[in-house]
C-alpha cells in the first residue's frame, strides 16, 4: 500500500518535471521559462521527495528529506527572481505575442 | 632531542622547516627578510647533516605515520636525493642572500612566503618515494612557480606565467593519469615495490609514455621546451634562477628517479627517443641562445639547450651505468649553480643599465668587473671547460658515452660546448667594448654582485671535488637500491 | 533485481554518453558563458557518477567543489572579463577569427585524440578483471586509524602527509593569487533584500551543514574537505551579498585562520615527530581526536581560503600598501 | 710529507695568488700592484731554479690531487717541463717589467696584469702537467685568460679579434677533449710517460689511434699556428704589445707547439708514432707552415703582422723537429723553443718601443730609426739576425742541430725546407735593418714621446736588451752547463730516448 | 566489459577531448575549462578502476586521491582565472599570442 502510494507520488513528480523540462525548451523568453522551471521543480520535488519520505527508514530520515524540500524552495525562489531581476535591468525585455 | 636529531631524522626536518618558515613569514611579514633567511640558513645545515647521516648510515629511510608502503606513504633519501637537496641548499642559499637586496619591501613580502614553500616543496620532492606524493609535491612546485614567476606584475611576466601555469598543469595531469594506470596495475604507488610489481603490461607502457610527457613537459625537452623561454626569461631575476635551476630540475629528477628504478629495464625505444630529443634540444636551444639579442632569453635558451645534455643519459644509462647518471647527477648540479648564478648577473645588469640587450652592454665589464665576472666563471661551467663541474659532468658523460659506442652523442655534446661557447663570448664581448648610446650607470649593491660570483665560484670549485662528491652520490648506488631499503 | 540492474545499466549509459555530450559541448561551444554553465552541469552530473561508482565522498566534493565553488570561479571571472572589455563581442570575433585554422590543424588533433583514446582504452582494458589494490591493508589496519570512514582514515592518516601537503598547495595558490595584486571587483549590484534575506537564512545553515559534515566524516561520508567547501560556500554566498570584511579582520585573523589548517598539521606533525619519533605518527588512543582536531582547522583554513579565492585579488590591508 | 711534493703546485700558485688579489686592488694602487707582480715573478724564479738543480741532480717533484675517482690532477717537474717553465718564467719576469713601462699612465691595468698573471699561472700549469688531462685544464685556462688581453683595448677590432682567437681555440680545445676522451677509453690512463704508453695497445685500435693523433694535433695546431689553423695569430696583434710578446714568444703559441712536443714524445711515444706513419704528415704540414708564414710575412707592410706570420713560421720548426723523430733534430726542435722565445720576444718588445716613443706601426716608416733610438735597433738587430739563422745568434743553434738531425733522420728534404726559409727571413728582414741603420732619417716621426736623455724609457729599453742579449748568450755559450742546448740534450737523453 | 570499466573508459575519453581542447581552443577560459574537464577524466579513471575489488568496499586509497585532487584542482583554477585576468587587463587579450612582443 505504501509503495503503491510511493510510486504515484513519485510518477507525479516525474510528470512535474517533465512539464518544467518541457516549458523550459519550448517558453519563448527568459520570464516564461523561469517561471515554468521553478513551478515544475518546487511541485515536482515535493512530490517526489513525499514520495521518498514514506521509503524513509526513520523519522529523521524524512525530516532531512523534507529539509532538503525547503532548501531547494528557498533557493530556487530567490535565485529565480535574482536572475529575473537581474535580466531586467540588463534590459532584457519580457516577450509578447 | 638531540639523539633523535643525530639519529635519523633530518630528512623530515628538511620538509618541515621551510613549510613552517613559509608560514611564518606569511603571519609576519614584516619580519620576512629574517624568518627566510633563517629557515634557508637551517636548511642548509638540515642537508650537512643529512649528508653526515647518509655518510655513516648509508641510506635514509622513513615510514610516514608509521605505516610503511603500500599503505602509508616512504620517505626516501640516498645519494642522489642528497646530491638534489644540496643543489636547493646551495642555489636557495646563494639566491636568498640576493633577494634580500633585490627586492623592494613589497615584492620582498610576496617573494619569501612563496619561495619558502617552493623550498619545502622541493625538498618534500626529493625526499618521496611515493609517485602520488611526488604528484602534489610536484603541484606545489609548480603553484609556488607560478607565483614567483608573476611576482613582477609586467605583463611579460604574466604571460610567461601563464605559459608556464599551461605547460605545468598539463604535465601534472598526464603524470597523474601515469600514476592511475600504474596504481591500478600494481595495487601500490610505491616506487620499490612498483618496482617489484611491475610488469611489462599494456597500462605500465601507457603510463610509461604519459608520465614521460608529463615530466618532458615540465622539464622544457625539445619540442616541449616552447613555454620555458618567455616564463624564466621574464621573471625577476631571483626567480628565473630558481626556476632554471630547481624547478626544472625537480621534474626530471622524478623521471630519472622512475627511470632507474622502474622503468629502465622495460624500455626498448622510449630511451633512445629521449636521448635523440635531448639531442635536439642542445643543438636548437644552442642556437636559439646564439640568435637572441637579449641576455635572459639567451640564458632561458641555454636552459633548453643545458637541459639537453640531461636526457642523453637515458640512452646510456639503459645499461645500468652508475657512470652515466651520476655525470648527469653532476651536471645538475653544476648547471644549477652557473644557471642561477647568470640570471643574477642578469638581474645586476639591468639594474645597472636598465635593460637586457647584448649589444648595448657598454663596458660593463669595467663598471661592473663582480657582476661580469661571475658570468665568465658561470660561462666556463655551462660551456664545460675545465676546470669547472660542467667540465666534469661532461667528462664523465662523454667517457661513457664513448665507452657504449656511441658516436652521436658525443658529436653533439662537442657541437654544443662549441655553440655554448659562441654565445658566452658573444655577450663577454660586448661587455669590452663601447656601445653606441652609453648611459649613466647605477650602482648595484654589493650583496647582489657578490652572491653572484659565489654561485659561479662554487660552480667551478666543484671541479676540484669530484672524488668527494661521487663517494656522496655512490650511497645506495641508486640502480635497485630503493628495493633493498625495504 | 535484474530488472533494476538494466535499469541501473541504462542509466549508466545514458550518464556517459551525456558528459561525453557535455565535455564535447564546453570544448566546443563559442560562447564562453554558455560553456561555462555546461561546465557547472558536467560537474553536477560527475556527482551522480561519483555516486554510482559507490564513491559518496568524492560525490559531495565534487558537487561543492567542482560544480559549486568552480562555478562560482569561473563565472566570477567571465563577469570581469567582460568588465574589463569594453567590446567583449569585438574580441569574441577575433577570437572567433583565430579559432577558424586550416584544414590539417583542424583534424590532426582530432586524430591524435582519437589515437590517444584507442591506446589508452586498450591499456585500460587490459588490465586485470580483478585487482584488490590497498583494500586488504586498508582494512587490516582501519581498528587503528581512530575513525571509521576509511576514505578520511586514508586522507587524515594512512596518507595524512599528502593532506598536510596538498593544504600547502591551496595555500600557495591563495598566496599566488594576492602576490598578483587586486582584481576588478565584480560588477556592482544594487543591495538586494531578497539576497539579503536568502544570505540570513542561508549562511547559518551553511555553517550548520558544514559542522555536521566535519563531525560525521569520522564514520560517514563527509569530512574537511567537504565541510571546508560548504563553509566556503558560505562566504562566497555572504561576498555575492555585498558583505565587507572589517579591516581588523583582514589584517591578522584572517591570515591566522589561513594559515591555520597547514600550520596545525605542521605542528601536530612536528610534535608526534619529537614525541613518537615519527611523522604524523598518531598514538592510535590518540587518533581519533587528534584527526577531529586536524579536520577542524583544515576546514576552517578551507572555508576561508576558498572564499579568498572567490574575491580574487589580495583584501587592502594597511600591511600591504 | 715532502717539500718535493708541494714546489710544482707552489710554482704555479706563485703567480695565481698575486693575480687575484691583483683583480681585488683598485686601480691606483700601482706600486702594491708592481710589488705583487715582481715579487710573484721572483718567488716563481728561486722556485724554478730549485727545481731545475733538484731535477739536474735527479730529483723527482711531483704534485698529485684526485680530479676523478680515477684521475688525477699532476703536477711532474721533468727535464722538459722545467726547460719550458724556466722560458716563461725567466721572459715573465721581463715582459712585467716591460708592461709596466708600456701601460703606465692607461686605464684598466688591474684587469690587464690580473690577467697577465692567470696567462703566466696558465702557462706554467701546461708546462708542468703530468698528464693529458691536467694540461688540457691548463690549456683551456690559457684560452681563457688571453682573451681579456686580447680585447683589452675593448675596441671593435679587439672585439672582433678576440672572437676571431676565440673560434680557433674554443675549437681546438673541443677537439683536444675528445682526442683525450677517446684516448682515455682505449689506455685507461693519461700520464705522460717516457716513450709513451700506447706501445702495448692491441694493433686493432691503431686506426682510432690515428684519429686521436689528428685530433690532438689539429687541437694543439690552433694555438701552435700550424697552417691551416694560423689565422687568428696575424688578427690577435690588435692587442698592447706585453700581449703580443707574451703571445707569441712564452705563453699561447709556445702551448701549442710544447703540447706537440708532449703528445708526440710522451702520450704516443716517438718510435710509436713513426710506425703509426703519423709523423711524416706533420713533418710536411710544419715545412709547409714554415715556408707559407714566411712568404706571407715577406708582404707585410704593418710590422707587428710581419713578426706575426714570421712566428707562424718560426713556431713550426719546433713541430718540424719533432716530426723528423731522431735524437738530434729533437733536440734542435725542442731548443727552439727557447731560443725562438728569446728572439721573438726582443722583436716584440723593440717593434712596441717603436710605437710607444715615435708612433711607427709600419716597416716603410722606419727609415734611419737606428740612429734615432740605437739600442732599441741593436736589440732587433740581434733578433732579426737570429731569426735567419745567422751566427753566433741561438737561431743558428736550432737550425743546426734540425739540419743534422734531418740528414741523420734520413730526410734530406728538410735542408731544401730550412734553406728556403731562411732565405726568406733574410727576404723580409735585412731590408727592414738596411732601411733602419742606413736611410736618412725623415724631418718628423709620426707621433713622437720624449723620455729624458735615453731613447725611450727605462722600464721598456731594458727588457730588450736583456733578452737579446739573452739570445745571444745562447748561441754563443752551449756548453755551459745549464744553457739551452745542454739542458735539450739532457731531456733528449732522459725522456725520448733512454734505453 | 562492465559498468566501471565503461566509467573508466569515458574517464580516458574525457582527458582525451580536454587535451583537444586545451591545445586547438585560444581563449585562456577555455583552456582552463579544458584543463577541469581533463582532471575531471583522470579522476574518473582512478576511481572508476578501484572498483575492480572483490568485497562490498571499494578501494578508499583512489577515493582520498581524487578528494585531494579535486582541491587541486580549484586551487589551479582559481590561480589560473586570476592570472588571466590580470593578463587581459595589461595586454588587452586572453590569448596567448606566439608571436614575440617587443616589450622593453
């Protein structure tokens, strides 16, 4: 039952990145594939790491596995809109259609 | 203390004191001048001492962490490590006594931190019977370079630096994979028990191939000599001497070390290529060293070309000849003590004048009659005439030279003492007579015109101590004695 | 299990061919800051490797140090590159001009690569199937080493002077770096609060990873090194932020904390020298605490030296003026 | 330990020593300068002259200090080596004086008789060596301690003829190291020994054997002008004329031909090296040497270039001696060697009192000079005359014995040789004595100096007169115990040929 | 063949396409990369090949090797980007040029 509920997670993570993966290649400008690439990865890994946690041997096992979701949260937030920011006053302008 | 001292353990005081000086001078820099002199003054007597040791005891040997090999990691020291820690003491003893004038307070406080580290890195070289410890010690050899190298900021010598950075990390990278292949092919990085180890397996020849390279590389063979120019030539003259004549060394002790105790027996070919590049190189560096119209290009050539005469003895020493690696011994030693005694002269003379070109040397030899001197004594050794210890490398080199047979080698060492000659005089000429813009000249301090002159004195004086000096280098007779220390 | 395994293997595959594509791509790329960023996903993917061949350590030094910090470095000196460049496009033609040679100086190398691959692969496989190399030694004396992750029992005491060498090493390239004198800094940021706020979360955590990693390294993977790199990460994340080093700091105590890890081992190695009559001999009752103490000052001296690294140029001190 | 054991090393260190601390002195200090220089001279002399009673009485002085493991460096007082030691130690002494007189008041003169000690030390070294080696680090020293001298004047010329000497010797020397090398590898040993010590060689090597003779003598031909390897000798007269005497009549030239007279004698050996065939060849290279420095000389107009080609013809008569290979044209070779020393050097000597005092280079200058300086004309009248071969100057002697010897040897060509040579010495030098003693003396020199009453200053008319009378002496009185020609005699009995 | 042998085999592969790199590309960055890569290659060859052991451990003694070498290596890096950054800013330029400049 666990590993039945592992593996969905786990599937569902992949989907989420695959999605990001897919934005990533296909978004037109920097903005779009930011924002697809960081919606992808902070979903995706939760779920994937939700799905690893109930593998976990102990508890704090899933502890470090959930801290690892809020580093990577909290990076990729920040990074993407230092990156963002930084394009922008380079003057990189968003696109539109 | 003193037991211990006396008893065995100079080699590690050897690594230990030029680090820790290094460090120190780092912590302190206002005291560099003192903490360097003093840590190359202790280190000078550290080798006296070992030398004493090795003497009585016969050769050194010193299991790190108490380990022993394959585990741990050997200190070795015998006749031939003793012959290159003295060439460090002598030429870091005669180079720092110049720095201390050459320097001004700023350079003087980059300059100390890295030389000593340099020094202990040598020293760590030399001492190693580990080939993977003789790769980091070989990266500080070549960090510490490079930083001596750039010291003067100019962009000449930055750019020789960075030459010389390429060239070193290359080497080092093909000396490490060397050092994997041979690892995976005897479970040990011991040099004795590679040597037992060891078979003639394809890994052992791809290693073979890459660690000669390497270290080619890294010891400026033709056709890998193109870095060598630019980085000696445009560095402060302190450090060209230490680069033309530890550093380079440093490499090709390793591969003369690996040759004679690994590799000598297992090579058809590798020996007489080597020989056949280090012909090459006396004659091309040779004639390089003729054309160029400034001095320290003109000493870098001759490096190339000195550096030649060094891998004859790979071909002659496939017999297993003492004779032939101990000339070799000889002229490092030798070749060190003028080398480095003529790019500080160098050093005097574009002080005094201001630049380096040949023709323009304007009766230097009347205003500064130390400076050109000590190049004319230093000459005599790098063009091999008596009575010098180039002379005697030389000597012994062709005796065995002719003794194999072989008529090539000796056609080109005669052929390069002829063209060293050519491009000595070429600049003791010039040194007479007067250029056509004469300049107002500086005067050089003493302690710089002097130190000079005593390395090249001390380069002829070995002329007179060859019987001395191969009792030193017959410790361990080198050929398959790392083995018998076990 | 067999099924895992040919997944494994596919992996594998899938893992070479893409550092493969990758190296390819940073040698060949024409545009300097995309091979960089290349450069930093090779590295992340050499963890994975260093992960698959059962080497934990190395993956987390790797993945600190050669994809973290050496990113940093590189992209660090792309931004001053391109500041000291007024026309970096110009000098990019020129380069691009230089990097068009004729026809046999294109393929010999390409030849000479592919030779050089051919006698290496065939030396590689005509190794032994089987080779033990230092395993048996290594265990055989691990109850000795005072630790029990036999990676840090080889680097801090089997081979313990290769450390106290190789500190030297990052020593030497420190010192090489402040003898060259100041670099440009990099190219001016406004103050962030989101950088800001990033740092005060970060740089703890940082620290507190750091500390674990040095602690855990006597039994697990981890160790200096790898602490040392996320303490050096620390600061270089902390320099990124406009962060500046009193002057009190930059003339003594940051030289002391330099010095410290090669200076500790230099002296350990002194005293066991004077004491066991060997060096770096460890009295084995000893090991395990002088190792910890060893590691301590490595790391400290690692973290420091590492982020001197990133900020370049030699911190103005009144010493060095 | 014995006193014997010390005096070679002593002899040579007695002007080593003096030489570097004369480097040391600044330039001011000529008198230190002068007492170093003569008390070095008169040490060596007592030195030499012990020897020389020692050696006639049978004494053996040997220095001996390891240079390899297996070689040694030797220092041997023989008869020939005392008889060569004596001639440059003897024309030393002179020459100091001389240089004295002729640099007075010039620049540099601590690097220039710094130098001129090393040449001396250099010299005395070759002179004494025991074996091959030693002299070899004695000849090189040689090479290196003339160039200064050379190019002392640091013109362009001097540069360019030291470069000159340089290219010949450098060469030489190279050439010389692999003979010695080679010659190593085949007899393990070098020492210099009666007869030679190659007669045991096993015959196989003899073709290597002949190389190696071609080799040292091609190396020691360069300094000894052997043509076709003279032609830095005419160049090197640029240098001050202490230079060219000590060129040309003690230390370089006389190198080369004693290093001849020591391969040919001691390394192979006399019999050796007839049997080997090398001997005639150089027979015939010296005749021709002979022949070809005096016809060149016969052109000359610039004086210092004629003595020039005429000692490339003199020096040759000592090679010549030695190729004929019999006891008496040996010693008529070896005597040479003093005897062309002494007239050479008055020639020398006289030709730099001419520039000095009236500013004459050129032999069309020297109309009626005999009346204006006579001494100076009578010294060159004496060497002139001994160059030809007149009596009783000691030139006849050497001419003498080199005739006999030749018809004694076998080699009546030799006589056609030494006929057309003197010939030709009278060919270049009666007309300069004709012009010298018997035409009008011009209104004006070209640069004239006044010295007080005498013709020129003391310091340079002396050492002309005291070697021409030297050569005199010589020729006049050979039967005196210790004159040139008895001490030849002694060598030819105790070195070439004993039982 | 088995899967270190083929990690060993990139490793070897990986110092191959560095080499190329290091001597056909000019620009001094990319010869630094190049230098990484290749390290990066040996690194690889050294560990890759101590998995050849019996046991479950694999051989420590390459792993403290390629730890060492690792900080090497961002050692050199870091000398190296700063050589070159002060070489550009005196000469202007990031490659290294054959021809000799005449420099006083």
């Amino acid at each position: 039952m666990i590993d039945f509920f592992s593996i969905l997670l786990l599937l569902a993570g992949a989907l989420f990145f695959l999605a990001g993966t897919v934005g990533l290649l296909r978004f037109p400008d920097l903005y779009t594939r930011l924002h697809a690439l960081t919606k992808a990865d902070n979903v995706g890994l939760g779920l994937m790491i939700a799905g690893l946690a109930l593998q976990a041997e102990s508890l704090s096992a899933a502890g470090k596995l959930v801290l690892i979701w809020g580093l990577v949260l909290l990076a990729g937030a920040s990074v993407a809109y230092l990156i963002a920011r930084g394009a922008l006053l380079r003057g990189v302008l968003p696109w539109k259609r | 203390m003193g037991g211990l001292l006396s008893d065995a353990h100079w080699g590690v005081l050897l690594i230990l004191l030029p680090l820790f000086g290094g460090l120190c001078s780092f912590l302190w820099p206002g005291a560099v001048k003192f903490i360097g002199l003093a840590t190359v003054s202790a280190v000078a007597l550290s080798v006296v001492g070992l030398g004493d040791q090795l003497l009585t005891t016969g050769v050194y040997h010193h299991a790190v962490g108490g380990w022993g090999a394959p585990l741990g990691i050997d200190l070795y020291a015998d006749g031939l490590s003793l012959f290159m820690l003295m060439v460090n003491a002598l030429v870091g003893l005669g180079v720092s006594i110049y720095a201390l004038d050459y320097f001004d307070q700023g350079e003087a406080r980059r300059f100390w931190p890295l030389w000593l580290l340099l020094l202990g890195g040598l020293n760590a070289l030399f001492l190693s019977a580990d080939i993977f410890n003789l790769y980091v010690t070989l990266e500080i050899v070549g960090l510490a370079g490079v930083g001596l190298a750039s010291l003067s900021r100019s962009g000449a010598a930055l750019d020789g630096a960075m030459r010389y950075l390429m060239a070193t990390l290359l080497g080092s990278l093909c000396y490490l994979l060397g050092v994997a292949l041979l690892y995976h092919s005897a479970g040990t990085v011991d040099i004795p028990l590679l040597a037992e180890r060891l078979e003639s397996t394809p890994p052992v020849w791809a290693a073979l191939g890459l660690i000669c390279a390497g270290l080619a590389l890294k010891t400026a063979l033709f056709p890998l000599h193109f870095w060598l120019p630019k980085a000696h030539a445009s560095a402060s003259a302190p450090v060209s001497a230490l680069l033309s004549a530890l550093v380079v060394k440093a490499s090709f002790y390793i591969l003369l070390r690996l040759w004679l105790e690994i590799f000598s027996v297992r090579t058809e070919g590798v020996d007489d290529l080597l020989g056949a590049l280090g012909m090459a190189a006396i004659i091309w560096g040779s004639l390089q060293a003729l054309q160029q119209t400034r001095l320290k290009l003109m000493i870098a050539y001759s490096t190339v070309s000195q550096m030649g005469y060094l891998f004859l003895v790979f071909p002659l020493a496939a017999a297993g000849a003492f004779s032939a690696w101990s000339a070799v011994a000889y002229l490092i030693l030798s070749h060190a003590l003028a080398k480095s005694s003529m790019f500080l002269v160098a050093g005097n003379l574009m002080h005094f004048g201001g630049h380096d070109r040949i023709a323009d040397l304007d009766r230097a030899v009347q205003r500064l009659p130390i400076t050109v001197g000590a190049f004319a004594l230093a000459g005599v050794s790098i063009m091999g005439l008596p009575p010098s210890g180039g002379f005697i490398g030389k000597w012994l080199l062709l005796n065995e030279a002719l003794n194999q047979g072989r008529w090539d080698l000796v056609i080109v060492m005669m052929i390069g003492g002829v063209l060293a000659a050519a491009y000595i005089f070429k600049v003791l000429g010039f040194a007479f007579t007067q250029a056509p813009v004469t300049h107002e000249p500086k005067g050089v301090p003493a302690i710089m015109e002097w130190s000079a002159l005593l390395l090249a004195v001390a380069a002829i004086v070995l002329g007179f101590l060859a019987s001395p000096l191969m009792l030193i280098l017959g410790i361990g007779e080198t050929v398959q004695l790392m083995g018998a220390g076990q | 299990m067999e099924a895992i395994d040919i997944a494994l293997g596919l992996f594998d595959l899938l893992l070479v061919f893409l550092l493969l594509w990758l190296a390819w791509l940073v040698m060949s790329s024409e545009d300097l800051f995309k091979a960089i960023v290349l450069f930093v996903a090779f590295g992340l993917l050499m963890a994975l490797v260093w992960v698959r061949l059962e080497a934990p350590d190395i993956a987390l030094a790797e993945a600190a140090i050669g994809a973290g910090l050496t990113g940093a470095l590189l992209m660090a000196a792309l931004d001053r590159l391109n500041a000291v460049k007024p026309m970096p496009a110009a000098a990019v033609v020129t380069s691009a001009k230089r990097e068009q040679p004729s026809l046999p100086s294109k393929v010999l190398p390409l030849v000479a690569l592919v030779l050089i691959v051919l006698g290496l692969g065939y030396a590689l496989l005509s190794l032994p199937d089987v080779a033990d190399g230092l395993v048996p030694n290594v265990k055989e004396q691990m109850a000795q080493s005072g630790v029990k992750n036999p990676v840090t029992a080889v680097l801090l005491n089997f081979r313990g002077y290769d450390t106290l060498l190789e500190m030297v090493v990052l020593l030497l390239a420190l010192l090489s770096v402040w003898s060259l004198g100041g670099v440009r800094k990099l190219s001016p940021r406004n103050t962030n609060p989101v950088l800001a706020s990033l740092c005060r979360v970060l740089v703890p955590v940082l620290i507190l990873v750091s500390c674990y990693l040095l602690w855990v390294g006597a039994d697990a993977p981890g160790g200096a090194f790898q602490a040392g790199s996320v303490l050096g990460a620390a600061g270089v994340l902390l320099l990124l932020s406009g962060w500046h080093v009193e002057q009190k700091i930059l003339l003594w105590p940051l030289r002391f904390i330099l010095v410290l890890g090669s200076g500790v081992f230099i002296i350990i190695a002194a005293v066991l020298f004077f004491t066991q009559g060997g060096l770096l001999t460890y009295p084995v009752a000893q090991a395990g605490w002088l190792i910890l103490l060893l590691e301590s000052a490595a790391t400290l001296s690692i973290g420091a030296t590492l982020a001197a690294l990133f900020f370049g140029g030699i911190p103005k001190s009144r010493v060095d003026q | 330990m014995n006193w014997h054991t010390w005096i070679p090393l002593f002899v040579v260190v007695s002007s080593l020593l003096p030489g570097l601390i004369i480097f040391g002195l600044p330039e001011e200090r000529v008198g230190l300068r002068t007492i170093l220089n003569l008390t070095g001279a008169v040490i060596k002399l007592l030195l030499v002259s012990w020897m020389i009673w020692g050696v006639y009485q049978g004494d053996h002085f040997e220095t001996r200090v390891a240079l390899l493991p297996d070689l040694d460096l030797v220092l041997r007082a023989g008869p020939l080596a005392l008889f060569f030691v004596a001639l440059s130690t003897i024309l030393w002494l002179v020459t100091t004086i001389y240089a004295i007189g002729y640099l007075e008041g010039s620049p540099n003169r601590s690097r220039f008789f710094g130098f001129f000690s090393l040449c001396v030390t250099a010299t005395v070294g070759v002179a004494l060596a025991g074996n091959l080696i030693t002299f070899l680090l004695f000849y090189e020293l040689l090479t290196l301690a003339t160039y200064p001298l050379i190019v002392h004047r640091g013109t362009d010329t001097a540069r360019r003829a030291g470069q000159t000497y340089l290219r010949y010797t450098i060469f030489g020397g190279a050439l010389i190291l692999l003979g010695t090398v080679w010659l190593y590898q085949l007899t393990g040993t070098l020492e210099f020994t009666p007869r030679g010590f190659l007669t045991h060689i096993d015959p196989q090597h003899y073709p290597a054997l002949k190389i190696i003779f071609v080799l040292l003598i091609a190396g020691l031909g360069v300094k000894a002008a052997l043509f076709p390897l003279h032609g830095w000798l005419p160049q090197a007269m640029v240098a001050p004329a202490p230079v060219s005497a000590l060129l040309h009549a003690v230390a370089v030239v006389k190198a080369g031909a004693f290093g001849i007279v020591r391969v040919v004698y001691d390394v192979f050996g006399v019999e050796f090296s007839a049997d080997l065939g090398v001997t005639t060849p150089l027979a015939w290279i010296a005749a021709f040497t002979i022949i070809y420095g005096s016809l060149r000389a016969l052109f000359q107009d610039d004086l210092k270039r004629r003595l020039a080609f005429s000692t490339v013809s003199q020096v040759s008569y000592i090679a010549l001696g030695v190729a004929i290979a019999g006891p008496i044209a040996t010693i008529g070779g070896v005597v040479h060697l003093v005897h062309q020393g002494l007239m050479k050097i008055t020639l020398f000597f006289c030709a730099g009192n001419l520039a000095e005092t009236l500013g004459i280079h050129k032999v069309s200058e020297m109309n009626g000079v005999g009346r204006r300086m006579p001494w100076t004309m009578a010294a060159f009248t004496v060497g002139a005359l001994g160059m030809i071969g007149a009596p009783p100057v000691a030139g006849f002697i050497s001419k003498w014995y080199l005739g006999v010897g030749a018809l004694e040897a076998g080699q009546d060509w030799v006589l056609l040789v030494l006929m057309g040579s003197s010939l030709l010495n009278c060919a270049y030098f009666l007309p300069i004595l004709y012009s010298a003693w018997f035409k009008p003396t011009p209104k004006s020199w070209p640069e004239e100096h006044h010295f007080g009453r005498q013709e020129t200053a003391w310091a340079l008319l002396l050492p002309p007169l005291i070697t021409a009378l030297m050569a005199l002496a010589a020729g006049l009185m050979t039967g005196l115990p210790f004159s040139p020609l008895e001490w030849a005699k002694i060598i030819a009995e105790r070195e070439f040929y004993q039982p | 063949m088995n899967i270190p042998m083929i990690y060993a085999l990139l490793g070897i592969t990986l110092f191959s396409v560095g080499l190329y790199g290091l001597i056909v590309r000019e620009h001094l960055l990319r010869k630094i990369l190049a230098l990484n890569i290749m390290g990066s290659g040996i690194f690889l060859v050294l560990v890759a090949l101590g998995k050849r052991s019996v046991g479950d451990l694999p051989d420590p003694v390459p792993h403290a090797m390629v730890i060492t070498g690792i900080v090497v290596a961002v050692s050199a890096t870091a000398l190296a980007l700063t050589l070159m950054l002060k070489l550009v800013e005196v000469s202007g330029s990031a490659v290294l040029h054959d021809a000799p400049k005449e420099r006083s």
